[in-house]
C-alpha cells in the first residue's frame, strides 16, 4: 500500500493543472495549491501515507459527517422531517430548492441541510458545548485528543459567509431553524473550521468502515444509511461524477480535502486544495480515482 501510495503522490502530486482554491473564506484563500498529502487506515489497524499527510488543513465540509452522526444520534430519524435524503444537482451553496420546497433542504450535506443538521446537535445547549461535544466525537473516531479549531478560519467564515447567514434566516422563515441564526452561523462555521492532517482524517473516518477492532460510534444500520448519502450526495453537484470515478462513499470540504470509504477495508484521506468546478479537490478526486483502479474497492 505504501507504494501504491507514493506512486500516485510521484503521478499528481506535481501536476500543474491543480483546479483553483477557494476565495470566498479569505482565510483559506491563503492556503499553498501545491500541498497534496493522502493517508490510508486499512481494517487490520495499519495506517499509510504519503506526501503532505501530516500537514493541517481546514477540514470544511467534511465536517457535515461528523455532525450528521451527531444530528442522528441527538434525534434519531426525527431529522428526516426537517431535511431530505436526495442529491440537489445545484451547487453547495444554492438557494434555489429552499423556496420551492418549502424550507426542507434535499440533504444533509449541501450547505443548507448541514445548517438544519448543526441546528439539531446545537439544541437547546450553547455553542461552547455542542462544538465541544463534535470535537469529542471526532477525538474518539481518530483516537487523537490534539485535534482542534482553528479560530482564525472561523472568525474569517463568521465575518463573510453572507450566504450561509441568508440560508438560515430562510430556513427559520420556515420554522426549520430553531436556535438564534447567530447561534447555528457561529457552531456551524466552527465545525467547518476543524483542522486535521490525512492522517487523523483517514482515523476519524474508520467509524464508517465497519470492522473488528474499528471505533463503534454509530450503530450498523446507521453507518450504512450515512455510507448512502455520501455516495448520492457527498460531493454535490459532482456526487455523479465521484461515484463514476471512484464508487466509493465519500465527503468533499472546500478546504480541499475529502474523506472516502471502502467498506469493511478501508478509511482515506486526501488534501490538495485546488478545486475542480464542483468544489471538490480536482487531484483528491484523481488520488482517490487511481487507488480504486488499482486495488479494486469500488463497491460496484
Ligand atoms: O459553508 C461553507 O461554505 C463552508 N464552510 C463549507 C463549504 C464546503 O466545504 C463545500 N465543499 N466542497
């Protein structure tokens, strides 16, 4: 694995059409396009890396995983009548469906079905609390108590995410915002704001796995149902174009990283911040795209 891995670092990992990094959080706005790092956690407890695996990045909505588990575990199937289970074919950010839907986003991993989602674990407690209680869950899964918030990259989202802010006064219009739209923008943007290196991402995600020995933080049933919308939904308007390439379950995050899956073998990471028109990692897609060809764990 560690060759196969290094190979695909010697194949992308210099390419010279990297996609575009993002600009609309002027904190990741900052970020060097020429990082790319991938790590592998297979089942039997080993974990394999190359390039800049061990450098942080934002995690972004890769973190929509980890609080939809949160949102499930606070409320159970109660969720589903606040948020749909059906890919949107629109950008993360759109506004269109909202309206002609009534206030109930097509998913849980677009922006304005996370912001239902980070509305549910938030409650009725404070921010403070529910960010702190992601935080444990995304400990627990990488087995790593250094992981953290970067402030600065929140602070940066809260002062410009007009957007986001639009999505969820819309969504309260409808009465599918219950805490103060402050509230939900500030826990939201904070959870966006993880920070984690592929490493810890590619543990953080072998609760989704489904081995002996992986962290057990959601039931089964749960965990396939989630596997479900990853692969319909977890890269958007691209979640198509991922599931062709890749047939895996996976979550993008506009920082450049996604997390995918190969159940029962499996948990990757990958970071390179240029984006590909979809907001997903242009050469994240292409790694995790080449390690399927050449081991075969595409679930189809
Ligand atoms: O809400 C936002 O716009 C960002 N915090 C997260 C968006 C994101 O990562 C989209 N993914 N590709």
């Amino acid at each position: 694995m560690k060759d196969l891995l290094d190979q695909i670092h010697t194949a992308l990992g210099g390419s010279p059409d990297r996609g575009n990094v993002a600009t609309y959080i002027p904190e990741l706005a900052k970020v060097d396009p020429g990082h790319f790092g991938i790590a592998v956690a297979t089942v039997d407890g080993q974990v394999f890396t190359a390039g800049h695996a061990d450098v942080l990045f934002s995690i972004q909505s890769v973190s929509k995983v980890f609080a939809l588990a949160l949102a499930l575990g606070k409320v159970g199937d109660a969720l589903w009548k606040r948020v749909g289970r059906e890919p949107s074919g629109l950008s993360f950010n759109s506004l269109l469906l909202l309206e002609r839907e009534n206030g109930i986003p097509r998913n849980p991993f677009i922006n304005a079905g996370a912001l239902v989602a980070t509305d549910t674990y938030l409650g009725e407690s404070s921010p403070r609390e529910a960010l702190g209680q992601l935080l444990r869950f995304i400990r627990s899964a990488a087995d790593d108590d250094t992981i953290h918030i970067n402030d600065e990259v929140a602070a940066s989202e809260v002062a410009t995410c007009h957007r986001n802010r639009a999505l969820a006064h819309y969504l309260a219009s409808f009465g599918n915002l219950h805490a103060e739209v402050e509230k939900v923008i500030g826990t939201y943007s904070h959870q966006c704001a993880v920070e984690m290196n592929c490493r810890q991402l590619a543990l953080a995600g072998r609760f989704l796995i489904n081995g002996p020995g992986m962290p057990r933080l959601i039931s089964s049933e749960r965990r396939r149902r989630m596997a479900a919308l990853m692969m319909t939904c977890g890269h958007y308007d691209g979640s198509g174009d991922f599931a062709f390439r890749a047939g895996l379950p996976g979550k993008s995050g506009v920082g450049g990283g996604i997390l995918a899956f190969a159940p029962g073998r499996a948990s990757i990471a990958v970071w390179s911040p240029g984006l590909n028109e979809y907001g997903n990692s242009k050469l994240g897609t292409e790694a995790i795209e080449l390690l399927v060809r050449e081991t075969g764990w595409s679930v189809f």
